[in-house]
C-alpha cells in the first residue's frame, strides 16, 4: 500500500480519506470539516448505518458531541442517564451507582439508539466533508482512494485514517498479523423494545442471575419518555456454552430460547417475557475483542475507534473512545506542524488510556461472570469492587 506523504506546507489543504462511515468516521468527519479541512468518507453500505440498537455515551464522549453544537439535540432525541441499578434475577436490589451529572461529571452519560446517534453526528458535518457509500473495498484497493487534487484527479499527499470497525479493511492492510480474535466465551443477544416507563426512565438494569446469565436493559429514547413509555434497549449475556441459535433465520425459535434461558425471572417493575416477544429487533454477536497494540499507524495511515480498539461491550465505552478518538486526531492534525507529529501525538494521547480500558472491560466480564456463584451478600461486595476498581482503571469515568 502506498504512503501518504504530505509535506507540512500543503497541510491546510490536504484532504483527510476516511474509511468507514460509523460512529468514529462521522465523528471525525465532523471535527474536521467544521475546523475548514476537507476530508472524503468511503462507507461499503448504501447508506449511514439503519442499526437501530442502542449504545450509551460517556460524559468524555458527550462533552465532544457538545463541542460539534448537538446538545439541544441530544436531550431531544437521547436519555440522560442517571444510575446504573444491579439487580438479582427476581428484581431485588443489589446496588446503586450515580451515572453522569449525578455522579459530578460536568456533562450526562446518554444513552441513545445509535442510528439516531449517527444521524445526529452527520447533521453536524460541514460541507467540506464528502461522503462516498456504496464503497465496498478489499485491502489492495486503498491506494485508489488516496486523496485527489480536485482539478487534475492526480493522487496528492494525504492522510487516510481506517475508522472501518471491528473487520476493518485498513487494518488488515496496516498489521495482517493483528486480526486473531479474543473470545469472550458469551453470546450476546440484543433487542429493543416500547414497553411502560421503566422505573423512572433514566435508569440503566444490569442483572445477573446464578447461572452466568446477564441482562442488561435502558431507555433510549426521548420521545418515547415524553408519551410516558421508554424504549428499552437489552442485551442478554449467555455463556457460549448455551448459546442458542447460531442465527436469526428463525425468529420464534431464536424468542423461544430466550424466555426459555430467563423463565425462572421475575421482575415486578418490568414484564420481561414482552420484552423479548416485542422486540423490534434481534441480533446475536458473540463477546469478542483484540489484544491492544503498540501502535495504530504505518506511514501515513492510522487506525481509530473499532478498527484500532475493539473491546468488550461491557463498560459502555466502544462508542465512547470512537468519539474521543475522532476529537483527538482532528485535533491533532489540525494543530501539529505536520502529520507524522499530529500521529505520533493522536497515539502516545489514546493508546495508553484505551488500551487500559480493554482490559478492564475483559477484567470486569470475568468478575461479574464469577459473581454468579456468590451468596447474595458476597455478591453486592464483588459487584461493588469489580465498579470500584473499573472506575479506577479507566478515567473516562472520572468527573473532571
């Protein structure tokens, strides 16, 4: 693949190509184009992404979608989450844990349904980011969407930044061999379902039963809240012993086998057997992520969000460090007297703080994973070190 080299005196006018069209890809998009650079966005779907599964976004995260000029619209379409609620299988309180502005962050934790996220992020996007979908590309065909002098076609000097997700096609070019999976021996199973306000609608329910199952469950939605209903996002953790359907090809036998792994649940505040017969949706993805590496670009190539840090969904953090990646690097190229410094600093700023985090999230899957065959009162102390010790470890959940 060839280098892009830009000398520093062409920087200003340089196009940045971005490979992937999610959450970091926009991101970066936007941060670019509203600081005057142009940039070109190549995304393999037809369009922005229609998932309509939730995700949340830490305060980190938020206070940059803030920096883009979204947070009237963020309240307008997201919930500010307030608690994080540990729960048994049968409903009972654990414990408590203040999230966002109640834990002292200056700005909330939000959890939002990431097509009305990403949709949100590309309203911000300025003019000068052009956006190319349809663009299926295996790793040998980067080198045709090097940045192009507008007038003659010609290839310039560039950067191309791989924000392309967990089969990222820049980082099978960049580190082939940095593509072996790690497994997280669970299945996830995620839905999203209308039901009547869950609690008092901006709590998040994280279960965990005694044989290894979790459930984790928030509202989404700000227009649902406002009709007195929540959204609710889910995600069932079932150990991959017990998987289920290797597909989705069938839905009623994919339903039947979850009320079959939660029929011995039972919460009064949450009818749990409509939340998994009316989900609008369901897909299964097993727990998986990669080991960190020491560095995220060769030439003039980098990596951000999935395709330099896959993690653990467990910590709400993937989209989160996507969008402090994308910040970071437009920043950083923006800044930088050239490129290969706006690299190296984008790397020693978000390598170290990510690569914690992948491990804590592994750290945490197997604690909680643990905490099943504890007694209830052994149970609510390890929940509370295994955040204890996840808050310490990761500063994106640090006020301040």
């Amino acid at each position: 693949m060839r280098a892009f080299v830009m000398p520093a005196t062409q920087q200003d006018s340089t196009k940045t190509v971005i490979v992937g069209a999610g959450i970091g890809g926009v991101t970066l998009a936007a941060a670019l184009s509203r600081r005057g650079m142009a940039c070109e966005v190549y995304e393999r779907r037809p369009q922005l992404s229609g998932d309509g599964f939730g995700l949340n976004i830490q305060p980190a995260a938020v206070a940059v979608l803030y920096r883009l000029g979204l947070e009237k619209k963020l309240d307008e379409t997201g919930i500010r989450t307030r608690a994080h609620r540990y729960v048994d299988h049968l409903g009972a309180v654990l414990f408590e844990e203040a999230r966002g502005i109640d834990a002292g962050f200056d700005t909330p934790q939000f959890s939002i349904r990431r097509s009305d996220l990403l949709d949100l992020i590309h309203s911000s996007v300025e003019s000068s980011a052009t956006f190319h979908f349809g663009t299926e590309l295996a790793p040998e065909q980067l080198d045709r969407i090097a940045p192009r002098d507008p007038a003659s076609g010609q290839p310039t000097d560039g950067l191309l930044v791989g924000a392309d997700g967990l089969h990222s096609v820049v980082r099978r070019a960049l580190f082939p061999e940095a593509m072996d999976l790690n497994s997280g021996d669970m299945v996830l199973w995620r839905g999203i379902t209308p039901v009547p306000r869950l609690l008092d609608g901006r709590t998040m329910i994280i279960a965990n039963d005694g044989t290894g199952v979790r459930l984790i469950a928030y509202p989404v939605s700000h227009a649902h809240d406002q009709r007195g209903e929540s959204l609710v996002n889910w995600v069932m953790l079932v150990p991959s012993s017990r998987g289920g359907p290797v597909d989705n090809s069938n839905p009623t036998q994919t339903t039947d086998f979850l009320l079959g792994i939660i029929r011995d649940w039972h919460f009064d505040w949450l009818d749990l057997s409509a939340l998994v017969t009316h989900s609008q949706g369901l897909m299964r993805t097993d727990l998986a992520d990669r080991q960190p590496i020491d560095s995220w670009s060769r030439d003039r190539c980098v990596l951000l969000g999935d395709a330099a840090h896959p993690m653990f969904p467990i910590g709400a953090n993937g989209a989160t460090q996507a969008i402090v990646d994308a910040e970071t690097l437009a920043t950083r190229v923006c800044e930088a007297p050239d490129l290969d410094a706006a690299i190296a600093d984008y790397e020693r700023l978000r390598i170290p703080a990510v690569s914690k985090i992948v491990l804590a999230n592994r750290e945490m899957n197997v604690r909680e994973q643990a905490s099943h065959a504890l007694q209830k009162n052994e149970r609510i102390q390890e929940l509370i070190s295994t955040a204890d010790s996840y808050k310490a470890k990761t500063a994106v959940t640090r006020p301040g």
